[in-house]
C-alpha cells in the first residue's frame, strides 16, 4: 500500500503522523513538504472531497490570519484560492492511503486508513 503525506517537519502532529507511518511494514511512503511544494487548487479540492470535509473545516487558524480573513466561514472557492496562494494556511498532517484521506489530527486518525 501507498501513504502520501503532506507534512511540516517543525509540526509535532505532523512528525508523529509520519512516524506511525514510518512503523507500518510494507508502506510506500511519499512525503511531500507542502510549504514548499505546495499543493494545487484542485489537488486540495479533492483531498478534502475525498475525507468528507468542507474545505474550511482543513483552515489552519494558528499562527495565521485565518480568523481575520474569515477563512473558517467562507466558502469553499474562497479557502481553496486562499490555500493555494498561500499554504501556511492548510492544517497539517493530511495523510492519503488506499483506504482513504484524513486530516491527521490528531495523529491518532491515520489509524483509520492505514
């Protein structure tokens, strides 16, 4: 099986999402940093289709301006233009497997796809 994970190594949540993948035998692993490597409008778009979440719902609020910009309640097309332009707002870890997409936090919820 296949794990992609879009990790912030100065994130604890993300490190240890990728730890937990890092034990599991027999899993290829992608890591793509996203801030610099940042995902498109679309990739976002279906990452999010893909776990049943709102776009808004993958808003990181800390140590952004989420808040200010209204992120939390705007509207998918609004976070998803936002997120493209400027990554620092996507809330990490997002894991994609086989068995489907989660926003791994806590990191405890990679167990429901790997």
């Amino acid at each position: 099986m296949k794990a992609t994970i879009w990790h912030n190594p100065n994130c604890s949540k993300s490190r240890a999402a990728l730890a937990r993948l890092q034990e599991e035998d027999g899993l290829e692993i992608e890591v793509i940093q996203y801030l610099k490597a940042p995902p498109t409008r679309e990739t976002l778009a279906a990452l999010y289709a893909e776990a049943g979440m709102a776009p808004r719902e993958g808003v990181r609020t800390s140590g952004t301006d989420a808040r200010e910009r209204g992120l939390p309640e705007a509207d998918d097309d609004t976070v998803l233009d936002a997120m493209a332009a400027d990554p620092k707002l996507i809330e990490r870890p997002i894991v994609k497997t086989d068995k489907g997409v989660r926003l791994c936090r806590p990191p405890e919820r990679i167990e429901e796809i790997i």
